[in-house]
C-alpha cells in the first residue's frame, strides 16, 4: 500500500520552495547512484523530509509519497523548460524569439540535477569538414591539390603571442616539409599566407549553378506549354461557337422548308376545292 498516493491540495509556490530547500540540504536525495542500499536510505530520508516539511507548514500534512511524487514531476517539468529553451534558441524559423518567463523553481531544480537536464556537451565529432592546409611548390602559377608537388596536410599552428584564429577555407603557405611530412615554419620569418578557394567549394558552386539553370529551363517549358494549352482552350471555344452557329443556321433552313411544305399543303387544297366546284 505503500506505492499508492492519495491525491489531495495542490503545493502552492512557498511549499514547494520549502520542499526544495529541504532537497537541496540532503544528499543523499540527490546522489545518482541506484542500489539497494541506496533505495532503502532513500525511502528513509523521503520519511524524515516529510516530517520536517509537515513541522514546518502548517495548511496541510503531506505524505513522503505524495513529496516523492512531486518532486518527480518538478524534474520533468525541468527538462521541458530547459529544452523549450534550447529549441527557442537554434530554431530557424525567423522573426522574433518567443519570450520564456524565468522560473526560479525550476532554476532551482535544473541546478540540483545538473547535467541531466540537458545531456552532456560532446566537444568532438560533428559534420564540420576539417580545415586543409595546401604546402605547394613555389613553381606552380596556380596552387591546386591536383598539383604533383603539393600535399595536404591538416595542421594545427600553436603561437602564444598571438590569438587564434579560425580559418574556414583552406590556406596556402609557403613553407618547408621534412622528410616525415612535417611543416617547418621560422618562428622569426614573416609567413605569407593567401586564401584560396577549395576545389569542393567551385564544385558545389557549379552544381548549384546547373541546378538553377535546370530549375530556369523548367519554368520556361512549363510557361510555354501553359501559353499553348490557353491557345489551344480558345481554339476550342471558337470551334465550339462555330458549331453553335451551324446548328442555328441548319435549324432555320429546316424551319423554312416547314414553312415551304405547309403553303404546298395549302396550295393543294386550294386546287381540290376548284375543282369540285367545276
């Protein structure tokens, strides 16, 4: 019966500050380590958190399950909060941010859990390309990694006179390699460093280039074939409305020979009674 938790009133905002402090000054709440011995010491404390919060206010008694419970629902809401943070600031979708009010509840939930609200920070790996250092000859016009004397090398330059520097394309440096491959640079030489764009880059500029030409050819077959079906729609509408007026036309002639039909009639009888009468 021990695991059924009998609902009862809210925690209003100065309980649930109490029953946090009361977290805060026990560690043995707060300790990520999950055995027996620490279950059982953990259901002894949530005992004595009890008994302290219940001396300490006075609205209402509260259970250790009913503590229990609610400070399992302050972690997750935690870690909601911190994502919807999270999210609020690598969306994408323009315009201004959504504003989050601050909680200090939860600030005081997310600094007890610590690294639990919001993962670890992994300072390696990523879909970055690595930054390409070209050590060419000083005989070739254009320094290209195509080129028989050049050779690819990822370098890190450690200076600690100087800031470091983050170079996103590649770089040129005139420079000496030994015979393990290794960039020798004068530490008192000036070093001629020029930019140059990577083979890649022209490579990905001149796909997005044929694909926007594509994409121009498309729109114009596709305005051409919406100008030749709205001339081919007018052409059927003035066949339509030349086939209206034949029937016109045809309907009148059938009703002149009515017309030509009925006087014959007439004419006829008139002819029988001259005759009866002679």
């Amino acid at each position: 019966m021990d695991s059924e938790v009998v609902r009862g009133k809210p925690l209003s905002k100065d309980e649930t500050k109490a029953l946090i402090e009361l977290i805060e000054n026990s560690r043995i709440i707060t300790t990520k380590t999950t055995n027996a011995t620490n279950n059982s010491l953990k259901k002894k404390e949530w005992h004595c958190i009890a008994e302290r919060f219940n001396a300490n206010t006075a609205t209402c008694r509260r259970t250790p399950q009913q503590l229990r419970l609610k400070w399992e629902n302050l972690k997750k809401n935690c870690r909601k909060y911190n994502t919807k943070i999270r999210m609020n600031r690598i969306k994408t979708g323009g315009g201004v941010a959504e504003y989050i009010p601050p909680d200090e509840i939860l600030d005081r939930v997310g600094s007890l859990l610590g690294s639990t609200v919001s993962g670890f920070v992994v300072p390696f790996g990523g879909d970055r390309e690595p930054e390409m250092l070209i050590a060419g000859c000083s005989d070739c016009a254009n320094v290209d990694s195509s080129c028989e004397d050049a050779r690819v090398l990822n370098v890190e330059i450690k200076n600690n006179s100087t800031p470091p520097v983050s170079l996103a394309k590649s770089v040129v440096l005139d420079c000496e390699l030994n015979d393990n491959s290794e960039v020798v640079l004068a530490p008192d030489e000036p070093h001629h460093v020029s930019f140059t764009t990577p083979r890649r880059e022209k490579k990905k500029r001149n796909r997005d280039e044929g694909r926007s030409a594509r994409n121009v050819a498309i729109a114009e077959y596709y305005s051409e074939k919406k100008k030749n079906l709205k001339s081919n729609l007018l052409q059927n509408k003035l066949k339509n409305k030349n086939i209206k007026l034949e029937n016109k036309k045809l309907n009148l002639e059938i009703e002149k020979l009515k017309l030509e039909n009925h006087k014959l009639k007439l004419e006829n009888q008139k002819l029988n009674i001259e005759l009866e009468e002679n």
